[in-house]
C-alpha cells in the first residue's frame, strides 16, 4: 500500500530530469517531439478531483525511455495531478508492490490513485500489444539464427560440455 507520505517522498518530474545522467539527452528529445491530444490529456480528469501518479524508474531503461516522455505530457500543466517519481533500485519496497508478473522488477510503472490514495490502475513496462511484438520478432530472430548457424552451434555445444567435464 502506497502512503500519502511514502508518495510525497517521490522526486517531482523536473527534479527526476536534474538528476539524469544516462539518456537524458534523447528523453528531452522525446519529450519535446511528443504531442498529445487534448482528449489525451482530459482522459486523466475522468477520476475525480485529483490523481496521483506514481512513477518507477531508472534512467537507463529502454522502455522508460520511449513511455515516461508520454506520461509526463500527459500529467503537464495540470493542477489536478501530481506526479511523484521513485528510483527503481533506489526504492524496493514499492518496486515490489508492482512486479510483472509477479516475479520481473519491470519498469516503467505508472501507478494511478485517488486523492484518498486507492489505486486506480497500473501500467508495467509496456502495452501488452508491444510486447507481443517484441517476443514474435525476437523468436524470428532466434529461429533465422538457429537455421544460419546450426553448425557453429553444435560444435560450441560439444567444447561447452567437454570443458564442464574437463574432458
């Protein structure tokens, strides 16, 4: 469960910036090339009167890079919501709360709640039709791969388990 507290110790959006080191360069790039609909960005009033946004991540991630740029035009300028954003190994007591899966400490996450604090909704990662894609791609790769260099890797196969052996 996510505090009012525990929230509120979470770093604003342009204090998350300041203190980028990895992709910082191209997350500003992204923020500044993403336009949002004004139907986008009214979507988040449809909650009330006020929502909290909780942000995991790290600056060196992939997909935080491609989706917190979204998340923040969406939350920007508006008075009624308030974003906070957690370091993911910085902050294993709420990244534990949200895994993938159960098990994948993933990120981005974007939880939503109430101004009573009750969650709304989470987003993990990625959209569930992006990762599908990823996994179908990366799959035609290991397959064109197997095909390609089945040879190489029968004979890798055959030194790996004589040096285990010592053979």
């Amino acid at each position: 469960m996510v505090t009012k507290e525990r929230f509120k110790q979470g770093m604003t959006f342009q204090q998350y910036l300041d203190q980028m080191g990895t992709n910082k360069e191209k997350f500003v790039q992204f923020l500044n090339e993403i336009k949002i609909t004004p139907e986008d960005k009214t979507a988040l009033d449809r909650h009330g009167k006020k929502l909290n946004v909780l942000v995991i991540t790290e600056d060196w991630c992939g997909d935080a890079l491609y989706n917190l740029p979204v998340m923040a035009k969406m939350v920007e300028g508006n008075p009624n919501i308030e974003m906070r954003v957690f370091l993911r190994d910085k902050n294993p007591d709420l990244m534990d709360q949200y895994l993938n899966q159960g098990i994948y400490r993933s990120i981005p996450v974007f939880a939503f709640f109430d101004e009573s604090m009750n969650e709304l909704a989470r987003f993990i990662e990625r959209p569930p039709a992006q990762t599908e894609e990823i996994e179908k791609k990366m799959l035609e790769v290991r397959r064109a791969l197997r095909a390609e260099r089945y040879l190489e890797w029968r004979a890798g196969a055959v030194k790996e388990i004589r040096s285990l052996l010592k053979v």
